[in-house]
C-alpha cells in the first residue's frame, strides 16, 4: 500500500485495483518509456519479493483532444 501512495505522490500512478471476477488485479501508471515503466513494476514489493508477476502494455489514450481516436 505504501508504495502506491508514494506512486501517487509522485503523480505517477493513474489508477489500480483488483478484478472483480479473474485473479489478479491491474495497475496503470503514467511513465516517460518503457525503461521507466519496467523500473516502476521492478521496484512494486509484490514483485520484487517474487509473490506475483507482471505484464506491460502500452495504452493509446483516447480522448476528445485526438477525436476518441476515429
């Protein structure tokens, strides 16, 4: 817990949370690349300790701004 409020903090953490009806759960960060992205996930304790995994994607953000993306 402390390290998503310290993620907060840093305006990096976007949103997080378990799934309602599959294992696990998702974190969405804001990160300049992937590098920092990856460092993000590294440094999380759950995955640090080994206790649980991580996957990356990159999210297009759709928005009025670009149209929703159409």
């Amino acid at each position: 817990m402390e390290y998503l409020k310290e993620l907060s903090r840093q305006e990096k953490l976007v949103l997080c949370g378990p799934f309602k009806d599959y294992p696990g759960g998702m974190v969405i960060i804001c990160a300049q690349d992937l590098i920092e992205a990856t460092n993000i996930a590294k440094s999380d304790p759950f995955i640090a300790s080994g206790c649980k995994s991580f996957e990356i994607r990159t999210l297009e953000l759709a928005n009025e701004e670009n149209n929703y993306l159409l």
